[in-house]
C-alpha cells in the first residue's frame, strides 16, 4: 500500500494538488502535512480546516515552536530576498523530521503543490533532490494536467465550496507568512504597507531590532544604475510616505527582487 503524503502549506497550488490527489488516490492512506511558522494569517488555518472538511482528511500540524524573527535572532542572520533561514528551520526540518518517523521512502509518494509556471516546473529538479530518499509529484506540473493560472486554481476552489485565502483576495500572490515574507520583493512589501500596515509596522520593528544586534542588515535592497545597496523597510515606508502615487502612476521605488524563492510549497 502506497502512502501519499502532501506538503499542504495552505496556498492555492497545495490545494489544488491535493484535491488531486484524493481524487486519484483517495483518502484512506492521504496525509495533509503542514508546518506552522508561529507568523501565518489566521485565514490561512481557516483555509486549512476547511480543506480539511472537504477532503474528510484530517491536518497534521508540525512546529518547530518558534517564529522567523526568532529564527533569525537564534542564527544572528536576517533573512533577506536572497536568502531566508526561516524556511529550512520552519518548514523543510519539521516535515522531513515527521516523514522520517512516519513514512517509508519505499511505500511513500510526496506531492508538491508547486504551480504550473515556467518558473516554477524549472525548480522541480532542485525539489526533487532536497526530498530524497523519498519520491516525489508535481500534480499540477503533470502532462496530463492542463496549466492552470492561479485565477484559475482559486476558480476551482469556489466551486468545491471552499473560500480561498483572504491574502489572494488582497492581492497578494502567496498566502504565507502573514504577508510578510523576507523572500517577497519590494512590490510586495509596499503592498503589505498599504493594505496592512500595521503587520507592515511590526516587521519593520523587528528588522530594526535586528540591525541593533547584528549591525546594518537588511531584508531589501535597492537596485539603481547597476549597484545594490541595503533598503530597510523603514526607509521604504518613509519614501512611499514622501511620494504618494497617483492612480496608474509608475512606482518610482519598485524595483524588482534578485533571487527565486527556493521554499518547497
């Protein structure tokens, strides 16, 4: 009997895969496997439960008990869009620490919710390497699987009967870390400054904590005439503050992120 494990981090493309999964497989050997961060929009658990329902699957939570910040403050290294401890400690160990107690490489597939973008299907290689010794599936990456865009996906879950994540609705493009995540762009971080300002303002708080302790990092940069130089998020504030945009003017600030986020999703 072949066990399937699905790495639910509460996005669309995670549901979207194990709806799959159940519908291929069914539910009797389905494990839903989710890592809380200590940082998630609550919304996200309420999408979580509500899959959950639906699939008649209950979640199985793991933790490693702290939040990034905490992470980054135990490690003395700000995760920044390059480079984020946070999601090896919070995610990737506690998962792969159950799966060793729990699933047998021999009798276990591994389902990754990893959408159907060129960008993504390239990181499916790297994916498939960090989860050996078990196999892993890429449900919405499949030849069988038509590409779905992400309007698409979260389509498809209204019609199930299941709300999606109210981080979507607000225009987010990731419904993890509360909006917050180091690995998002600049666009996304001034995004979280007008619509949620203040998880904007206790992230900004506990970047300048860690530049108190670690000296002047940041989660940002800024990038002009070909030089990168660090953009805390309290001068990013202050400068959106300075220049409010007119509607369908041009961000002077937005400057696209180096890096790919790496997180297994």
């Amino acid at each position: 009997m072949t066990a399937h494990v699905v790495q639910f981090s509460g996005g669309i493309g995670s549901f979207a895969a194990a709806v799959r999964v159940a519908e291929k497989h069914g539910t009797t050997d389905l494990t839903l496997l989710i890592a809380d961060t200590g940082i998630e929009d609550h919304d996200l658990w309420r999408f979580a439960a509500d899959t959950s329902r639906l699939l008649g699957v209950p979640l199985t939570k793991v933790a490693d008990g702290r939040t990034p910040w905490q992470v980054f403050r135990d490690k003395r290294f700000l995760g920044n869009d390059r480079l984020a401890p946070c999601t090896r400690v919070l995610k990737q160990l506690p998962c792969r620490t159950w799966m060793e107690k729990h699933a047998d490489p021999a009798h276990t597939l591994v389902y990754i919710g990893i959408e159907s973008t060129a960008r993504d299907r390239a990181r499916i290689p790297a994916i498939a390497r960090a989860w050996k010794p078990w196999r892993t599936r890429f449900p919405l990456c499949s030849k069988w699987e038509r590409p779905l865009t992400k309007a698409e996906l979260l389509r498809e879950a209204r019609a199930l009967g299941v709300i999606p994540p109210r981080l979507y609705e607000l225009g987010f493009s990731h419904n993890n870390c509360g909006g917050t995540c180091v690995r998002a762009g600049m666009r996304q971080w001034k995004h979280l400054l007008e619509v949620m300002p203040d998880r904007y303002a206790y992230a900004e708080a506990q970047e300048e904590d860690l530049r108190r302790l670690l000296g002047p990092v940041t989660i940002l940069r800024q990038r002009r005439k070909g030089v990168a130089t660090p953009l805390p998020l309290i001068e990013l504030r202050r400068a959106h503050e300075a220049t409010p945009m007119l509607p369908g003017e041009q961000d002077p600030t937005a400057v696209d992120r180096d890096g790919t986020n790496a997180e297994v999703r």
